[in-house]
C-alpha cells in the first residue's frame, strides 16, 4: 500500500524497450540505480517494464551502451495527472472555488440540534438563540458564547444553564430547566390537605376543613385528610383554606449489600531517597526519583539547619520514603458486615426522613453467593399533609 | 520533547542497523544471497545483472557464479541496483560455476 501510495506520488511510466540486449540493458539501468517493476518479455528482443517518472532521463546512458531503444507507452501517477489538469485553467478554477465554498461554508452554523426541552418549546429556544446571535449561517467563530448563554437564560425564565457545543456544522444545545420549589400556598386561597405517605393515622390535627379521616385509617398518597369545600345545610358552598396535619405509624423495608471480601493495603517500607533544599529549590541527591510502585505512601521528612532553636537558615535535607501499598483480598468476617450493613443503613434513613420518630426497627442478615445481605424493618411516625389548591 | 527523543532513539537505532550490516557485507563479501518465498517467489540480492531473460529461464549473474532459475511464467516483479524479484511457478533454482556456465 505504501509503495503504491509513493510510485502514484512520484508517477509511473509504463515503457518498451526494443534492441539488441535487453539484458545488458536491464543491467546497466540497474546499476545505474534506476529500480523497474514488473519486467515483461513479449516477444525476441521487445520488453515492457514500469519506472518511476524520474528514472526516465538515466536510462539514455545504458539504452546507448545496450543499442536498445525506448519507447513511452503509458504514463499515470499525479504529476501527470495534475499537469493535465494545470492546462485546463476553468477546471481548476472551478476546484481553487469549490475548495474556497467549502472552506467558506464548513466555517458556519447549519443546523441547531436542542437536548433537554421540557417545559420550554423547542421553537421558543430556537427564536431565543437567534435573537442572541445563534442562528443557521453565521460563522462559528464569531459567535460570543457566553454572552449568547446568558441572554438566553434571561429570555426564557425556565433555563437554569445551558451547553452550546459544536460538532462540525453543527451546534448542539443542551438545556437544563429550573425545578420550580413548592410555593407555599397564601392562607386566603382555598385549598383541600391531602396525604403523601401510606400509613396508619396515629394523631389528627384538624384546624380548619372537613376531616375525611379519623384516628386508625389507613391512608395512601393521595387520600384526603381535610376538604376545603364546605357546603352549609342550606346548600350554600363555601371554599376555605383548610388547615391539618396527621401523624402516621408508617413501615419501610430496605435492603443492602456488601461483598464478603475487601481489598485491604498494607505499606511496606521503601528506599528512601534524599534531596538538598537551598532556599525554594530542590535538588536531588539521588538519579532516580520516581516510585517503584504505582501505589504508594509518600512521607517526606525535613531537617533543616538550626544555629539556634529559634532562627534556621534555608538549608535542609529532604528524607522521602515512598511505601508500597499492595493490596490484598480480605475476607469480612459475619458480624462485621452485619454491623456495618445496620450501621449504614440506619445512618441512610435518618438521612432520609430526617423529621421521622424511628420507633423501632430489626435488622435480618442473609447470605448469597460473595456478598452479605442486610434487610432492615423500620417502624416510623412521621407528619403528613400536603395542600393542594382547589380548581374552581 | 518525547516525540525528539523518540526521533534519537530511532536515529540511533537504524544506526546500529546499518552498522551490523556493513560488518556482515564484511564477512560474507559479495556474496549473492538468494531467499525463495515457497515456491512463488525467489528474491537474489547482490547481483551482477541480468544475463538471459525468457518465461521459462532466468539466468543471473553474481560475483562467484550464476544462478539459472527455472520455472513456467515467470516475471521479474522490480529490480534494482541490489536485488531483483522473480515471481511465478518456480521449478528450480541452479548454481552454475565457471565450467558448467
């Protein structure tokens, strides 16, 4: 492939040669250090062969010693291919344009590409992007990134951040849109309270509302604890801003798991090397620096020159010790994992529910092929009631 | 600064290359060297030129002797100052020496 590569560079020609020795001829080329491809014999005295182009004006010497004449057949590589295109002025015109276009075009914006568009309409951020200067056509690289990421968050008030990455001709977008928090509703919208825990009711505090519920109900996501909606007996509706909390008996199940082997790394203590500081310079006393290993503990020592306790000049010598750590599998005993597994997983749920009363809890341990099993029952009281304005 | 190491290393390395070729060129002379690729190929470095050239025969000559390679359609692939390629269905690879050329 590459011979081929370098003879298409350097052109080839296809040749015959004609004479009284051939042989002396194919001789004396060759000495002459002209290299030939694919010999072919014809007929008595008549040969073809290739050449490499520059080998063309070294074969006149041994055509003359050897009688033989030579004649060009076929000539083919770029050199000759580009000076026939050289003549054509209007082909290679139209190919110093097409290349100039090319180069023109590739420098631009074709196509906008938008990942992450929830809320936000993909036209919405498109006709944002062109007013902040991203649009199909401009050039790349006048573009003012930061300045088009922020006016376009500030446009659209749902952006939180966005990425303009660019791959060839084209711009990739990714958006990331504001999570909009829970507003806490205002005492004069009516509203009913609703539950966003399973559980058994413990306690209900009802201050304003209709309760649905009473103390020993299971309730659901979703079950209403306290209606806004009050209708007289006369028949008469009036919407209110209902005010309750229930604490419920709930009980959650989790499951963890750790392997039954670790990887445990032991230091053993290596070579130390020592280095000589003068002033903020450091220089080593010893060739090699680098660790031996690539996992390793490196404790640095310094021992500076002290006339006095309280004065030292800027001299020191430098002791490192570079321990190998090699790491080895430890298996982890059964009582262990099972305090670890409580410990973390306990750990995790306090985290979770951090308003939760743990009431109580068992912790089962269970074995499977490598690892430990922990599952852990909590008992918990935790307050619910969660207002939702009512839809009139 | 790798890739100019690398550069040297290389550099350095083709040197002791050409070194060790030159101290075998010394110890074999001008010996020719004839290497077969099977029965397809049969390549001869540090060769004198071409003697006789047909489908069926090639003879070749070297310092000390000619080497006729026989074979059925047979074709000189490249040749240069130091070796030649013949390729085709070789039969056989002769020596000749003085007397029998």
């Amino acid at each position: 492939m590459k011979k081929h590569l370098v003879s298409m560079v350097q052109g080839i020609l296809c040749v015959r040669i004609q004479g009284a020795s051939p042989e002396l001829f194919f001789t004396v080329c060759a000495q002459d250090g002209v290299v030939f491809h694919s010999i072919q014999r014809h007929a008595d005295g008549e040969y073809t062969a290739e050449i490499f182009s520059a080998d063309h004006v070294r074969m006149r010497h041994a055509a003359r010693i050897a009688g033989c004449t030579v004649h060009v057949l076929q000539k083919s590589g770029i050199p000759f291919l580009a000076a026939g295109i050289l003549r054509r002025k209007i082909l290679l015109i139209g190919a110093v344009l097409f290349a100039a276009c090319v180069f023109w075009l590739a420098g631009r914006v074709w196509y906008i590409h938008i990942e992450g568009c929830e809320s936000v309409s993909q036209k919405e951020l498109l006709e944002a992007l062109a007013e902040a200067g991203l649009k199909t056509g401009v050039r790349r690289s006048r573009l003012p990134m930061n300045s088009i990421k922020t006016d376009v968050i500030i446009r659209i008030d749902k952006l939180s951040h966005l990425t303009i990455n660019f791959r060839g001709v084209g711009a990739y977008v990714h958006v990331w849109e504001r999570k909009d928090t829970p507003i806490a509703l205002d005492e004069s919208t009516p509203c009913d309270v609703i539950s966003d825990k399973t559980g058994v009711i413990l306690r209900l505090r009802v201050r304003t509302g209709v309760s649905k519920v009473k103390i020993g109900d299971t309730i659901q996501p979703g079950d209403m604890i306290s209606e806004g909606t009050v209708v007289s007996t006369q028949g008469k509706v009036t919407l209110l801003h209902a005010l309750a909390e229930a604490d419920v008996r709930t009980w959650y199940t989790f499951r963890a798991a750790i392997p039954k082997e670790t990887l445990v790394g032991s230091a053993q203590p290596g070579v130390p090397s020592y280095s000589m500081i003068l002033g903020s310079r450091r220089f080593p006393l010893q060739r090699i620096e680098n660790a031996v290993d690539p996992w390793y503990d490196k404790h640095i020592e310094k021992e500076y020159l002290r006339p006095h306790p309280d004065f030292r000049w800027p001299i020191a010598l430098e002791k490192t010790y570079c321990s190998n750590i090699r790491e080895q599998p430890q298996p982890i005993s059964p009582d262990m994992a099972e305090a670890l597994l409580q410990q973390r997983m306990l750990s995790r749920i306090l985290l979770a529910h951090p308003d939760a009363e743990l009431v109580n809890w068992s912790f089962e341990r269970k074995e499977s092929a490598g690892a430990y099993i922990g599952v852990l029952r909590v008992e918990m009281i935790e307050t619910t009631g969660k207002e939702v304005p009512i839809v009139r | 600064m790798k890739e100019k190491r690398k550069g040297k290393l290389l550099y350095r390395y083709s040197d002791i290359v050409d070194q060790r070729l030159h101290e075998l060129k010394s110890l074999y002379g001008n010996l020719v060297l004839v290497t077969m690729e099977g029965e397809r190929a049969v390549i001869i470095e540090q060769h004198n030129g071409i003697l006789r050239y047909s489908d069926e025969e090639i003879l070749i000559a070297a310092a000390t002797c000619q080497i006729c390679v026989q074979g059925m359609n047979m074709e000189i692939r490249s040749l240069d100052q130091s070796s030649i390629r013949i390729e085709g269905q070789i039969l056989g690879v002769n020596y000749l020496y003085r007397e029998q050329a």
